[in-house]
C-alpha cells in the first residue's frame, strides 16, 4: 500500500515589517551623502599622492625610495608622502564608517544602537559631524519613540 504524506506543518504568520521613521531614512541619506564627500576628497588624495611621488621618486617602487633616504635630502618629501597616505586611508576608512551608519540608521529600530552610531559618526569631522547632529537631534527629540516629528 502506498505511503501518504504527512499534512503539512503550520505556517508561522511573516512578521510585520520593522517601522522606520522618516527621520531615519534621512539621515540614512545625510550619511550616505558624507560617505560620498569622503570618497570624493579620497580620490584627491590619491591624485595628490600619485602627483607628489612622480615628482620626487618617479618610476622607483617604495623599497627604492626608502633606501634612496639614508642619503637625506629627500626625508622630509618622504615624510609628507607618509602623511598623505595617512589622510587617505582616514578619508576611505570614515567612507566604510558612514556606509555602515547609513545601514544602521536605515534598518535598525533599536535607539542604543542609533545613539551609538550618531556619537560615532559625530567624531568623524568634517561630513559626518553634520549628520551626527542631526541625528542626535532626532534622537533627543524623540526620547525613546520610534516616530519623530
């Protein structure tokens, strides 16, 4: 005798999409947007940097440079190149932060979760400090609800 199937399994009912505030995806926007300048001001870095080293190294790789200092005159162009890598890798790394809060402040419902992003992206002058206000703005005003004015 053939065997039956067995009923199916109750369904769970979906659970109701996560309300986010208009002011969130807002400020989803305002970081996205400073996530932009950055990427920006990234790329003339890295044109500046690209610029800078033709200038004094030409067509040497870093090892050369490098050895090329002991002899001294070009330590402090060396110096300068090493900053502009700093100032690079600052603009890329606070792009990556404010995608990432952008995320957050897109699908997160939870306030200690946004007030901490807001405080993060604060401290990342000179885009994300507009943001970060506004979002801490939002937040303060809303004290707690999930739907602010």
């Amino acid at each position: 005798m053939p065997r039956t199937a067995p009923p199916p399994l109750p369904r769970a009912a979906p659970s109701p999409p996560a309300v986010v505030a208009a002011w969130q995806s807002r400020n989803a926007w305002y970081h996205l947007a400073a996530a932009i300048a950055h990427l920006v001001a990234a790329a003339y870095t890295q044109r500046w940097m690209a610029d800078h080293w033709a200038t004094y190294w030409g067509a040497q790789t870093v090892i050369e440079a490098v050895q090329g200092l002991y002899e001294g005159p070009l330590l402090v162009e060396f110096g300068q190149w090493l900053l502009m890598v700093m100032l690079l890798a600052y603009l890329v790394l606070g792009a990556v932060q404010f995608v990432v809060t952008a995320g957050v402040f897109r699908y997160s419902t939870r306030r200690s979760m946004l007030l901490t992003f807001a405080w993060f992206s604060i401290l990342s002058p000179p885009a994300g400090t507009l943001a970060g206000l506004h979002a801490l703005r939002h937040l303060r005003a809303t004290n707690g609800s999930a739907n602010a004015p």
